[in-house]
C-alpha cells in the first residue's frame, strides 16, 4: 500500500464523545480542515501534520490495539421504542440479547420496525476513530477505513457534514455534524448526507447558543431526524487563549450564549429525543491537552 495521508497525530485513549463515549479508542487525527467553525479546539491539526504510508499507519493502530486482543464488548443496545407490526405492542431496543435473539429465532425480526441493526454486535475493542481536521478532505481515508474494518475493528468517523458521506464504507459508524449558527458555518451543511444516513450513524449538534438550540430542534421536527439515526447535543467547551486560532469564524453578533446547565433543562422541558453530551476527555484532562 503506497498511499499515503498527512497525518498530525495517532494515539490512544477514551472515547469523549458520541453513544461510545467511555469506551478505549484509538484516534487517527488527519491534518488540513476546509472550515474554521467559532468554537474549533483542534486548530493546531490545520496546518500540523506528516506524510504517513497507509500500511505504516495500519501498524501502528495494530500496535496500540495490541494490549487489547481477546476484549471483545458488547455495544449497548438500540436508542429507540419500536412497533412490532404482527404482535401490535411496543418492543423496546433495550431489551435484552437473549429477547433480541429469540425474536430473530422466530423470525420477527423483519417485523421490528426502528430495531437498531448491530444493536447487539460484539465490538472489538480498543474502538478506531478518524478524526480531524477533516478526514474526508483526503481521499485515502476511504481505503484506510476499509482496511481497518477488514482487520475487525469498530470504526468511527467523524465528519463536518460538508462532504459526501456516501463513498465510506457501510460498516464504519458515520458521526456527522449539523453545523449550527454559532458555528459560522451553517450554510456549508450538506443536506443530501441526510438520505445517505443509517441507524448506526449518528447526528451531532454543537450548541453554543439559545439560537443554536432552536435551529437544532427546528432541524430535528422539520427532517424528522430522530427516526433516523441517534441525535447527540454536544455544549460547546470555552476554549482556552491557545485555543483560539485567529482564523476561526467569530460567533454572528446577537446570539446569546447558553450554559451547560441551561442546554440540559431545556432538552428536558421540550422532550428532546436526543442525547446530551460533553467532552469527556475534558473532564477528565485539561480541556486544552493533546493527545487524550
């Protein structure tokens, strides 16, 4: 494999984020992004990076995963109620494997409407996440994540939602954003991704502010999203002098920001179908450390 991609850094830890959170993962962070969202705490990964040969990248995911071998995890089960159409009552994807086997031993399962496809696969641990940056933006990500799937690997992406999700591999668990208002990049969301989307990929919304909060929940009622794939709210962390690179966007003039606290209490007080989250690599760190 003579390929290569500019990478600016390989390294293991926790998962912080997403329906994976807290789970071992290896993070393969590409370098060179195409938008300068107002909160971006990986700036450094703009211009920061080496040309590495796919199959040297490959080694080194294989031996930071080493320690791993024979961890396998089962993956918690489904995010949603579903309808079993031939029984006529609620069947919750929280169900035990035992009752998710028994109902494709009987061969409902087709029956199963909203049933989360893999919702009780066996993951291989530590996770593999491409990261960025912008993974997309270079074109051997696509035979990288293939590759790593063919090796075993739970893979995840995660993606500004701007390019063309189609081309990635079906087996890799897709995390795209929905940029909102604060980000000042909300008119580069690519919406054909929407029709591209599985029920093992999932939908995440930065929010900063009250306006971003109210463009998250209008493009969840209007699309429909939560009958497609899990919705996560992830409250946008203050970034630290470092951080703020000077060509990030500034946030557009008359948002009002909106705490962490604020953003839980109103996901409750609309009944949002979806998951809150923070960065929990943040927590646990300081939020401006690499490499975690």
């Amino acid at each position: 494999m003579s390929d290569t991609l500019v990478v600016n850094e390989i390294y293991l830890s926790l998962q912080g984020e997403s329906t994976f959170a807290g789970l071992p993962c290896i993070f393969v962070r590409l370098a060179a992004c195409d938008l300068r969202c107002s909160y971006c705490d990986t700036a450094y990964a703009f211009t920061e990076g080496e040309k590495m040969p796919l199959e040297n990248i490959l080694s080194e995911v294989r031996r930071l995963a080493r320690p791993f071998k024979n961890c396998p995890f089962s993956l918690t089960p489904g995010f949603s109620r579903v309808e079993n159409s031939r029984q006529g009552k609620a069947v919750s994807t929280a169900s035990t494997a035992k009752q998710t086997a028994e109902a494709v031993r009987r061969d409902e399962s087709p029956l199963i409407a909203g049933l989360k496809p893999g919702a009780n696969e066996i993951a291989r641990l530590p996770l593999i996440e491409l990261t960025g940056g912008e993974p997309l933006l270079q074109k051997n990500a696509l035979p990288l994540m293939k590759s790593l799937c063919d090796d075993g690997f739970t893979v995840l992406l995660e993606t500004s939602g701007t390019h063309d999700i189609s081309p990635v591999d079906p087996r890799v668990h897709r995390i795209m954003d929905l940029k909102c208002p604060s980000s000042g990049e909300v008119e580069r969301n690519r919406w054909e991704n929407l029709k591209h989307l599985k029920v093992t990929d999932e939908i995440k919304f930065v929010i900063g502010t009250v306006e971003d909060y109210e463009w998250a929940r209008q493009k969840i009622a209007r699309h429909k999203l939560d009958a497609i794939c899990p919705l996560l709210f992830s409250w946008v962390h203050p970034l630290s002098p470092a951080q703020r690179d000077k060509s990030l966007k500034k946030v557009p003039a008359g948002q009002t920001p909106i705490s962490r606290q604020q953003l839980a209490e109103k996901i409750i007080a609309d009944a949002l179908p979806v998951r809150f989250q923070v960065q929990m690599h943040k927590v646990i760190w300081p939020p401006d450390q690499r490499g975690v």
